[in-house]
C-alpha cells in the first residue's frame, strides 16, 4: 500500500498528465474537498474531476511544480506552485495570454483504505488577477 504522501504525489502527477479521473480516483465516494479561495466545496470524485477540468478552461497548459510534501500520517500537505499561461476566461476575465506564476498550499486527510476523504486548497486568486493584468495592483 503507498503511503499518504505518495498518493498525493500520484494525484498531482495525474493531474500534470491530464488524468483526472486517475487523480479523482485517489479520493474516497463521499470525499469533500474545499476550495477555500473559491468559497467553494466539492463532493465526491465526479465534482473533483470538473473542478480539475475548469482550470485546463483557463490554462490549457497548467503544470503543478516544485512540489513538497509533508507527512504527518493522517494529514499530509503540499507546497506548490502552478504555472501556466492564462488562455482561456476566468469568469468574467477574458484570456490575457500572459504566464503566470501562484503559490498553492493543500491538506489532504486520509482515511481508511488509502484513500483521502478530506481536502483544503489555498491560493492567491486576486494575485493572480493582478499578475495577470485583469485588476490593478493597490497603489
């Protein structure tokens, strides 16, 4: 059985690969998962897979990259960074084309069977409208 740190690198890798359903295989049916720059949270793996899917909408080239990871046993977190270019809308913001650059943090716990039942991202959404261009950074 891997351990919960490597099943985390798994479903990041899946995702790099655009496997999603691989990376929301990792994640037990009755699993939720907060997206908590959003205000949003998901449940189970079908609602993961379309939340991976949106970001492909706005950065067809996305790439999770220099990974850490943190075990501590139940609860593992990752440090990380997505980089991409945004050519596709975020919302009501058209695509800028620009690269961009955002720091990312997510906890994931696992339960029993290997699987994580419990999953927190954060990120920096208004930074990365002002990296973008779509709002101005504060005077």
């Amino acid at each position: 059985m891997a351990s919960n740190v490597e099943t985390l690198r798994a479903a990041h890798e899946a995702f790099n690969a655009r496997d999603f359903k691989k990376s929301a295989g990792l994640l037990a049916d009755g699993a939720e998962f907060t997206d908590h720059g959003r205000g949003v949270t998901l449940h189970g793996p079908d609602e993961f897979v379309g939340w991976l899917e949106g970001f492909m909408a706005m950065s067809s080239d996305l790439q999770i990259v220099d990974a850490r990871y943190v075990d501590g046993g139940d609860w593992v977190t990752a440090m990380f960074r997505g980089v991409g270019t945004q050519d596709g809308p975020i919302e009501m913001f058209p695509a800028s084309d620009k690269p961009y650059s955002i720091d990312i943090c997510e906890t994931w716990h696992f339960g029993g069977g290997g699987l994580a039942d419990e999953g927190h991202n954060y990120s920096d959404g208004l930074g990365l409208l002002m990296q973008l261009g779509h709002i101005a950074p504060p005077a």
